[in-house]
C-alpha cells in the first residue's frame, strides 16, 4: 500500500482499520473438522461468479454500529459499485444521506481518483493494473465506508480470499434477504466473526454480510446489504470519469492535506 486514505474525521468512528479488514488478510492454520464442506461448496461457487464476470454492478448499504461501553454511535453509508476488468471501478458514497459526505473512488483505467467530500479534497495516483490491488485500496477505508465484499471479489481468487483466514465455518441453514431464499453461513477469524447471506436460487449473488470485531474504541458491528446486482452488462465509460470540484483541494495525503 503505497498511501494511505485514511480520513482523519472519521477515526472516531472507524477505528483500527488495520484489525477490523475483512476475509482474506490474516493467514492461519485451522482443523479440516472445523471447517464445514457444504459452506466452502457454496463459497466456491459465489467466487466463480465474480471471478468470471467482466463487469458488474451492485447497489450497497453499509450500517456500522460502534459499541464503547455507554457510548454508542451508528453510521449510514450508502454506495454505488460499478468495476469493469482488466483495471476499472467507481464507488460513488453518501454519508448519512449527504452526497457531499463519504469517499469517492473512481479507477479509470489510467488514474486512481479518491475525494473525501466532506473534507473537499482528493488523492490521485496511477491505477494498479489490476482490480485486486485496487480492492486492498478499498481496505484502507474499513468495513463501515466500502464494505468488505468487494475487496475480496476483485481479485483473482475470490473464494479463496474469502476462506483465507477462517478457523471455523458452519452452515445456519434458509433465510431471506428481502424475500429473497438464501443460504446463511457463520465464519470465525483470529480478530473477527463474520456472517453471509447468498442466494440460494439462480445466479450465488451476495446479499448481506455482517461483521463483528473488537478494536481499541470498542466493539463495531458492520452490515452491509447488496441489491441490483447486473453482471457482464454494459457500463457507460462516463462512470468511470472523474472530475475535480473546483472546490476542491489536491493533496498528498489526507492527514496532513499538503498539496502537491
């Protein structure tokens, strides 16, 4: 990771971005009899849908809540996923409900644009090559401003990225999403527990996932939910297009916010 993206107004509230990233970033040995074979089938399967996708678009919610003893705090962001292989993506947020509020990432193929909104600033540097590198960019925010899916799908092995790590795994049995049938399964990590919801009929899209980890502020338990999914259509180049407010600031880095 060449910069980090971390916003400095949202370290309250996002904490030990490092600690709380998602599957696929801790490798550890775990016992075969822990490991339940009908969730490792259906993992299998969601990952070769992603992995053989040349594009494809989601809509996301991701709501985290911040436990630290009495305090607690909750924080909405909404996100828009649109990725196009070798090497583009965009994901448009909001914060709260505010399009001016919430990290902008936008890869086109050339550049790698991030506008922290809230703070009128923006990074760019050269688009890694391929879309596994830009899904570790995407772990530099943490689960509660991109979630953790996308950063496991965008690389070669999205099964493996996911399963990476796991101690245990069990499968919950039938739930719904929306109405719509899934299959529910548990994970656990060295740092964290987490939770996924696919769908149990026609293409194993991704529905929800939930995660719970400890960190120095507390307990922070993030759900993200996945809607609209459309894979192998046509994206419009414009989406990939980033262009700077005239409000706003090019920087080094977001903490210290030098310009270059």
């Amino acid at each position: 990771m060449r910069q980090t993206f971390t916003i400095a107004t949202l370290k309250s509230a996002v904490f030990a971005v490092v600690a709380l990233s998602g599957p696929g970033m801790t490798g550890h040995l775990r016992a075969d009899d822990q490991i339940d074979k009908k969730v490792v089938e259906i993992v299998k399967k969601t990952g070769e849908l992603y992995k053989n996708a040349k594009s494809f678009h989601a809509d996301g919610t991701f709501v985290s809540k911040v436990e630290n003893g009495d305090a607690k705090r909750e924080i909405n962001v909404k996100g828009v996923y649109d990725v196009e292989r070798p090497n583009r993506l965009s994901l448009r947020t909001q914060l709260e409900g505010k399009s001016d509020s919430g990290p902008d990432i936008i890869a086109d193929g050339k550049k790698l644009s991030v506008h922290a909104k809230g703070r009128k600033e923006y990074i760019q540097e050269d688009t890694p090559e391929n879309l596994g590198e830009i899904g570790l960019k995407l772990l530099q925010f943490g689960p509660a401003m991109t979630g953790m899916l996308f950063a496991n799908v965008l690389g070669d092995d999205p099964a493996g990225l996911l399963m990476d790590g796991v101690n245990s795994c069990s499968y919950v049995g039938k739930d719904k999403v929306d109405g719509t049938p899934v299959d529910r399964m548990k994970f656990s990590q060295d740092q964290f527990d987490w939770e996924l919801w696919v769908a149990a009929e026609g293409k194993p899209y991704v529905l929800r996932m939930i995660r719970i980890g400890e960190g120095p502020g507390g307990k922070i338990t993030t759900t993200e939910t996945y809607k609209n999914w459309k894979l192998d259509g046509a994206i419009p180049q414009e989406t990939f297009k980033f262009s700077a407010p005239k409000d706003a600031k090019k920087v080094d880095d977001f903490e210290s916010g030098e310009s270059k």
